[in-house]
C-alpha cells in the first residue's frame, strides 16, 4: 500500500467534494422527495437488494449510499474524505434516509470488520482507480461478504483508462503503474446537468485543485484475479459504450445524459459492469 499517496488522495478529494456539491441543488429536499442519483446501469447490476446489509465502499459524500437505503438496503458507507463523509452523515440527516457513514481509508476499514458482515459490497464510477494494492483490496472485499454474498462494481473501463483527452495513447495498461496528475478536477461542473439529478446550480466557478492526486492503472485481469483468487466467481460482466461523465472533450451528451463518441467516430468501451458472489 502507499499509505503517503492514499493521504495525499484525501487532501484533494476535501477540496474537490466541495466543488462539486457546490453545483448540487437542495439535495436533501430531492431524495426526502423520492429522487436518487442511482442510474439504470446499477440498478440492473444490482437487482433486489430490499433487507440487505450493504458495504459501499468509497462512497463519496452519500449520494447513492442513500439512494441504496431508498431502495430497502441497510447501508454502510466508507471514504478517505473528511469533507465527503461529514457531507454524508449531514446529508442523511437531513433527508431522513438511514446510512451509517466511517471516515476510513478503504484498506483499514476492511482489514478492521469482521469476515461475513455484508450481503452486499459495491462501489461505483472512479473507484477502482484510487486503489494502490488491488490483491490486498481483492482479499478484503471477500472476506467481509458472507456465503452467498455478492459484490457489485460499475467503473470507468481500463481500455478508456488509457487514453488521453484527444484519445492518444497516453498512459499504460494496467500492473498499478502509478499516474500523478494535477488534482481531482471539477468533473461535476464538466457535465452539467447530467451529473445534478436535484438540479444544477453554478456553484464554485474555475476550481483549481492545490493538492495533486495518484492514481494507478489497473486491468481488467489484474482486477479480476483480484476478486477471484480469494475465491469470488463471476455471475456478469457488461461493457458499455459512454460514460456517465464527460471523459473526452469531443463526446457528445444524448439525451440519455450519457456521454458517446461522436456517431463518425469507431465506439470504444467506457465503463463496465462485474458482479461477483461468493459461495
């Protein structure tokens, strides 16, 4: 693990959650109201989840935490962020929607519950990325899913991950080669609407993040031995041609509020979808 990165990981991630919240209109008012920022894409992977205990690993400040709880689940939610998870436990507050929020880096908060404690482990949209021991990360997530239990990842694809914003080839395929970039940016203002489902507000405007970030690439195999060395057995796999962020300048936004190549351009995978159980 590079513990010095994950807690230069958490400096940039304070400033940048609260750009983008910035942006997010009355978020409480919308999920009290019945809204959720949860799209058709994990929804599918996910399936009936109404009385299950459900770990969602960096989580974020809380929004789909909550939109899980909506959904009858018994949530848990774990982020490196002070600034996301005080947003978190706020947010659920003053929605009304149940969620217990820990403030822990990913690693400890596994290695610290105990084995079979969730029905259910998921993470979602710019997870995988931040994960500097993805065998390490693979073992934890098995062990704290009982028999019977499944784990549920919706995550930018490693193919896109490689690529620059004019799509060169830019960065390497996998192994956990380390990537230093500026800072976690603004990607909420970057699009728009599509990622404000209670309404956009202008918010921070030019957010230059003054903490760099660290991230690892990492490949569908290394991700995939990961979950299944320790035992874990693939029940799905989906491949997705956009994203639910802007991830290329020239991508479009279809009024799905989904993100594609221009119709001229060949179409590449963007995200995928991996469900796993435990036997």
């Amino acid at each position: 693990m590079r513990r010095d990165l994950h807690e230069q990981n958490r400096l940039s991630w304070n400033e940048a959650t609260r750009a983008h919240n910035s942006h997010k209109r009355d978020q409480a008012k919308f999920l009290r109201e019945g809204g959720s920022t949860l799209g058709p894409e994990e929804l599918s992977l996910l399936g009936d989840i109404s009385g299950k205990t459900l770990l969602h690993l960096q989580c974020n400040a809380g929004q789909d935490t909550l939109s899980l709880a909506q959904l009858g689940a018994r949530v848990t939610g774990v982020d490196i962020s002070d600034e996301a998870i005080a947003f978190a436990t706020q947010l659920s507050t003053d929605s009304g929607l149940p969620g217990t929020f820990v403030r822990s880096d990913v690693y400890d908060y596994l290695e610290e519950t105990p084995a079979g404690s969730f029905d259910l482990a998921f993470c979602s949209y710019g997870a995988l990325l931040w994960l500097s021991n993805i065998e390490l990360w693979g073992r934890g997530v098995a062990k704290v899913l009982r028999s019977g239990g499944r784990f549920v990842v919706i995550d930018a694809h490693p193919f896109m991950m490689m690529l620059g914003e004019n799509l060169e080839l830019k960065y390497q395929y996998g192994g956990g080669e380390l990537v230093t970039e500026p800072g976690v940016n603004d990607y909420v203002a970057a699009a728009g609407e599509a990622l404000t489902p209670s309404g956009w507000e202008e918010g921070v405007q030019n957010f230059v993040n003054p903490h760099p970030d660290s991230s690892f690439q990492w490949s569908l195999s290394d991700i995939l031995n990961a979950l299944l060395t320790p035992g874990l057995t693939v029940q799905k796999f989906v491949e997705y041609p956009y994203s639910v962020w802007k991830a290329f300048p020239m991508q479009e936004r279809r009024p799905d509020n989904r993100f594609y190549l221009p119709k001229d351009m060949p179409q590449i995978p963007h995200m995928f979808g991996l469900v796993m159980s435990k036997p």
